[in-house]
C-alpha cells in the first residue's frame, strides 16, 4: 500500500513540474519578464524545482514494476538519473554564470533520451502496463531522437525560421516538458497490479 500512494505521490509531483516546466518555457519563447530575487529571477527557479520533480517520474516509474526485473532497464534508469542530475547542476550553473558552455545541457538531453528509449521499449515489451500508459515511457526517449532529425527542417519553415534561437529552444523546451506529462498521470492512477501479476483495470 505504501509503495502504491509513494508512486501516485510521485506521478503527482511530476505532472507539476511538467507543468511548471512547460508554463516557463512557454513564458519564455514570448519574452515573458519574471519577477527578480535579487540576481535570480523567478523564471529560473522554477525551471531548476521543474528538472528536480522529473526525479521522482524515473524513481516511481522504477518502482512502478512496470518494466519488471530487466537489466538493461536498469542501467536506462541509471542514464536517466544521470541525465537529470547534469541538467539541473546546469539550469543552476545558468543561474550563477552568465554565459556558461552549452554542452552539459545538450548532453543531459541526450542521457535522458536515451535512457528513457531503454526503459521504454522493456516497458512496451513487459506489458505490465496497458493502453496509453504503456508508451508513456517511450515518448519521452523518443522526443530527443525526433528532435535531432527534424531541427533543420523546423529551422527551414518560415514561422519558425522568424524566431530566434533562444526562443526556439525554449519552444522545444515546453515540448520536452510536456512529455512528460503522460508518465506522471500513468503513475498518478498506480493501482499496484502489475507486480502481482494480475491484469490491471486502468486503460
């Protein structure tokens, strides 16, 4: 029972952040100002308490069962987790440099892509999970991958070609966000079936 309401709590705590994550970035592309604590803006801190809930949608989904006892789940739950710890020392290295290297950025993106594309593909193939719930895993790895294809085509469209950099990867930022929004709502109805064996009856 415990374990059921911890991973709830933490499909909870990521559609929040996906939220939060998705609303600052959207502020963003449209040049939103955020109101200032001193040199920190509240934009940035939000987007630093945004990476730090996607901590509890891998850890839940961990222990969710859902991708039952698979090794190379477990190292994808690792990559996530490494992913996510180097995005937010750089969200919060973003607050204390004014122009710090872009790499830690595009490779946590990258760590948690790839990680997630691990989990994701032992999730659909467990089946321990049902319906839209069982993908939900899948479409964060996938976000990455499609995203390193299809940069240059967005850059070649008019509308989009009209933004400035910073505004579109704040765009991409809200999608990425959003992905995550499906693993947190999957955790959120946990019924606690799948470690038991028994068929779920949540679609």
């Amino acid at each position: 029972m415990d374990n059921k309401n911890n991973i709830r709590n933490a499909g909870l705590i990521t559609v929040t952040g996906s939220l939060i994550g998705v609303g600052v970035s959207i502020a963003r592309t449209a040049d939103t100002s955020f109101p200032t604590f001193g040199s920190v803006s509240l934009g940035e801190i939000l987007t630093v308490i945004a990476f730090v809930t996607l901590f509890f949608g891998a850890i839940g989904l961990s222990r969710s069962g859902a991708s039952g006892n698979s090794s190379g789940a477990k190292i994808g739950y690792g990559v996530v987790l490494l992913g996510l710890v180097v995005a937010t020392i750089y969200e919060i290295t973003l607050i204390l440099q004014s122009q710090p290297s872009e790499l830690p950025g595009i490779l946590s993106g990258l760590l948690v892509g790839l990680g997630m594309l691990m989990v994701g593909v032992v999730v659909v193939q467990a089946q321990r999970w049902h319906g839209w719930r069982r993908f939900a895993p899948l479409l964060i790895g996938l976000y990455p991958l499609l995203m390193v294809f299809t940069y240059p085509l967005l850059e070649s469209i008019p509308a989009v070609a009209d933004m400035n950099t910073l505004n579109l990867d704040q765009a991409l930022t809200a999608i990425w966000f959003s992905c995550w929004l499906p693993l947190g709502m999957a955790l959120s109805v946990e019924t606690g079936q799948e470690e038991s064996g028994q068929p779920e009856l949540a679609g």
